[in-house]
C-alpha cells in the first residue's frame, strides 16, 4: 500500500511538473523593474484588461543602482530608464532591440523627444527605448518662507540665507542638471573639463545648506509639508502632490537661468522570461493616448504621445504649464544621453560632494 500510494505521488508530481511545462507562454507573469508609484493602475489599463492581471514590480531608487543590479544578475523583462542612462545600458548589453512593428504607438512621440540624438535608436537604426513621460527638474517653494525674489536665480541654492533649508535629489543627472544651468550651460553632453570643475564647486556650495538628499518624492513631500525644507530641487510630482493637498507650495518654473527637463521611458531586458508579447502588450498600455490626462493631471508630467497630450483639455495643460510646450521647454536643459566617461566622472565626484570632500 505505501508503495502504491508513493508510486501514485510520484506519478501525480510528474504529472502536475508536466502539465506546468505544458502551459502556454503567456501565463508566465511580467516583471517591470521600474520607480516607486509607476506600478499605478491606471498607467497600463489595457494591459489589465486583456491579461487579468497586473504585472510583477520590483523597484530601484536610482538608475545607478539600477545598472549595476542588472549588471549583477538581477532579473526582470522590462526597466524604467531615462535618457541620459540609455547608451550606457546598451553599451553593457543589458538591453535588447525593441520590434517597432509592434509597438502601436511608435510614430506618435512628440517630435522634440523623437529628435533626441541617441535615443530611441542608435547609430545602426536599431530602437531601444520607448518613451513614456517627460518632466521637469525645477524650483519647489514653501509660498509662507520663501520670497520670489530670492529665488530669482538657481544661485538661491547656494546662498547662506538658506542654510539647513535645502533639498535636491539624491540623483546625479539632477544634481548636475542644476550646476550646469547654474554656470550658464544649457548643453551639457559638451561641457569642458573647466565648466565640470565650476559646476562641481557649486554643488560643494550647495551641499553647505542641503537638510536632505531625497530618494523618492514622498520624502520630499514630507520634508516641505512638515516646514523642514523650504527651496528643493525637484520633480512636477511633487508640487503636484503637495499643492492638492492644501500646502502652501509653488514652482518657479522660470528662473533666470532655466529649468531641466528629462526623458523616460521603457527598455526591454536581455534576458527576458516573460513572453514577448506580454512585454509588447505593457508597452502599448503604456503609451496609449488616452494615458495622457492622467499622467499630466494627477502627476504633473507630460505624456510622450503627441496626440494624447493633444488631447488632454487645454485648461488642465495651462495650469501645469504645458499650454504652448515648445515655448515651455524654450530655456531648458534637456537631460539628454552623456557621454559615458562624462558620466562616471560625474557619478564619482557627486558622491565626494555628498561626503564633504
């Protein structure tokens, strides 16, 4: 009897290891490595609708460590860049080709993002990245202790008046966004050996009065909310946030010398389990037109279709700032894709500056 019953265990565990093996493609989930808050529903709602299911998020805080994860050996079938990280994940061969064929919505980027060198595809006219959102690095300001006056210029960031009073991000491409408009530079992937030194003194000028290097934009929004930071350098996101929920907040979207504006999107993992079609399905979800009023009205930032952003209700673009956007992203810095020594050297100074050296 016991080896009856064992032979029938053994029969019906080979059978189920069977029956898993059998099972089509498709029921193999999607991992998206992506930011905090990106797992919102209502970003890929045709993704839902056709898988029943949502797909698997794991999350980094920063795309540096995001990189040497992968690097590692970390897993996943999709990942959540932004421009500037892009040729460098190629170039470790983290990524794989994107099939345009199957990308719905691929001729519909705005035509400023579709014209960003190195981008979307390469030199040899292979596609690699899919933008999905553009936004804004730009002045956060507590409206009850800040004068718009004293923040006429990015140089508030570095003036004493201010000390124990400031935040930036955590974020090397922000940080140094900042220093460059901050010197005058508005095309940084040709910044000189001297304007790097200039912009890295700033940051050390800067780093007398940050109160907190934010990682995530809830930290930030609590850190304004609470009175403990009155100047940030930040995301949309969060004087969206925060102005909704009553804070006495605003941006300066126009200092003397400009604001930054960056690109992201999705990249398909080397590597990837999960089946292609299920990847191909998330990215159309994604770049949906009809995604564009949400992503602008609840968090601030701007869709990469042009037809969705078309779209969205002129009232809501004018009061988040994108009623004429060829005139918004006028005196701008595009965070556009560095040179990778450029890069790494930057990577490496950021983090002595954040040390007190």
């Amino acid at each position: 009897m016991l080896t009856s019953l064992r032979r029938n265990g053994l029969l019906a565990l080979a059978s189920s290891a069977l029956l898993l093996f059998a099972l089509p493609a498709s029921a193999a989930n999607l991992t998206v490595f992506d930011w905090s808050g990106y797992e919102d529903p209502a970003f890929h709602p045709a993704y839902t609708a056709k898988h029943g299911d949502e797909p698997d998020f794991t999350y980094f805080g920063d795309e540096e460590e995001a990189f040497q994860k992968l690097r590692s050996g970390f897993k996943a079938d999709l990942a959540h860049p932004c421009s500037q990280s892009v040729a460098k994940w190629r170039d470790a061969g983290l990524l794989e080709p994107l099939d345009t064929s199957k990308l719905a919505n691929w001729n519909d980027v705005l035509p400023g993002i579709a014209a960003m060198k190195d981008l979307m595809t390469s030199s040899d006219g292979k596609a690699w990245f899919m933008p999905f959102e553009w936004g804004n690095s730009l002045m956060i300001y507590r409206t009850d202790t800040v004068k718009p006056e004293d923040i006429a210029s990015l140089k508030a960031f570095a003036d004493p008046k201010f000390k124990d009073r400031i935040s930036i991000g955590d974020n090397v491409d922000d940080a140094y966004a900042l220093a460059s408009l901050a010197i005058g530079l508005k095309d940084w992937s040709k910044m000189t050996d001297a304007q790097f030194t200039q912009a890295s003194a700033f940051l050390r000028e800067v780093h007398k009065n940050v109160r907190l290097y934010w990682t995530e934009n809830t930290d930030l929004s609590q850190a304004m909310a609470s009175g403990e930071v009155d100047l940030a350098w930040g995301w949309n996101e969060t004087a969206t946030t925060l102005e909704k929920d009553g804070q006495p907040v605003a941006t300066n979207a126009n200092p003397a010398e400009g604001h930054s504006t960056w690109v992201c999107g999705y990249v398909k993992l080397k590597g990837s389990e999960a089946p292609a079609e299920n990847a191909y399905d998330f990215l159309n979800a994604v770049s949906n037109p009809d995604i564009a009023a949400y992503l602008v009205d609840s968090w601030g930032y701007g869709h990469a279709n042009a037809k969705g952003m078309a779209a969205v209700d002129p009232a809501i673009l004018k009061a988040k700032g994108y009623a004429d956007v060829g005139n918004f992203v006028a005196n701008t810095l595009f965070q556009s894709p560095l040179p990778i020594a450029l890069r790494e050297k930057m990577i490496a100074e950021f983090e002595k500056i954040k040390a007190g050296y």
